[in-house]
C-alpha cells in the first residue's frame, strides 16, 4: 500500500515539478537573449537590414501599433525602414520580463520608447517570441501596442 500511495503522489506532484522548471531563464539565456534584443535595436537603428536579417527568422511576423500584420522576413523587414524612415527619431528598448514558455522559447516583454525629434517621447510596449536555433537565438514574433494610458 505504501509503494501504490507513494507512486500515486510522484505522479501527481511530478508534472507540476518539471513543468515550473521550464519558466526559469538560465543566466545564459537571459545574457544571449539580452545581446539579441540589443543587437535587433541596434539594427532598427542604424536602419541596417543586413543585420536585422542576422538576429530575424525567415517566418517573422510582426503586429504593429496601426494594426498592420507584417508577415514573412522581407514584409517585416521593409516594414521598419518604411517606420523609421516616417518616425525619426531615437529607438530605446528596456527589457522589462522575460519568461521561459518551453525549452527554446521565450517571451520577452519590453518597454518600447521612441523619442521624437520635437523632445516628444512616444511610449510603447513590444513583446518578442525568441527561438533557439542552431545559429542561436532569433526572434521569430513581435507585438507593438501603444497603451491608450501613457505609463
């Protein structure tokens, strides 16, 4: 009776174990999905479409604050230059949380900034879907939303 009983609870209590394990970002991750994040910035930036296409998956997709879908590498990547050509100014990312959703992918939650030529600071939030590929990690969606309230 006691091997059934503890059987039954390692069955029970197992999954909830190894399911908290994948939320946590290990500190190599969190350095290596940082440096892509900052390095994606750096590309939207300097307006560097070599670079975006370094830390971009080929299927990126991309909702945008105006509500337009960019799907695809190319439609993602017109897009921006298309964005920071018509809103100049200076593009900041802070990384506010990043979660672990399985092994190899994570969500990355940032506050979004673009401080107009004018000293007018436009304030959003972007979140990331990065992937783990054999050349690293790569950002595979993102999600722009201007918050109706301005933090």
């Amino acid at each position: 009776m006691k091997k059934t009983g503890l059987l039954l609870l390692l069955n029970l209590t197992a999954p909830v174990f190894l399911r908290a394990q994948h939320n946590i970002v290990l500190d190599n991750n969190r350095k290596a999905i940082t440096s892509l994040i900052d390095r994606y910035s750096e590309a939207r930036e300097k307006r560097d479409t070599v670079m975006l296409k370094t830390v971009l998956t080929s299927d990126v997709d991309q909702l945008v604050s105006t509500g337009e879908w960019r799907d695809g590498l190319r439609a993602a990547i017109d897009g921006m230059m298309k964005s920071s050509a018509n809103t100049p100014g200076t593009r900041t990312l802070h990384i506010e949380k990043m979660k672990m959703l399985a092994a190899g992918v994570a969500i990355v939650d940032c506050r979004y900034e673009i401080q107009n030529d004018d000293g007018t600071a436009r304030k959003m939030w972007s979140s990331f879907i990065v992937v783990h590929q054999k050349s690293g990690w790569k950002i595979t969606a993102i999600r722009n939303m201007l918050p109706t309230v301005q933090p």
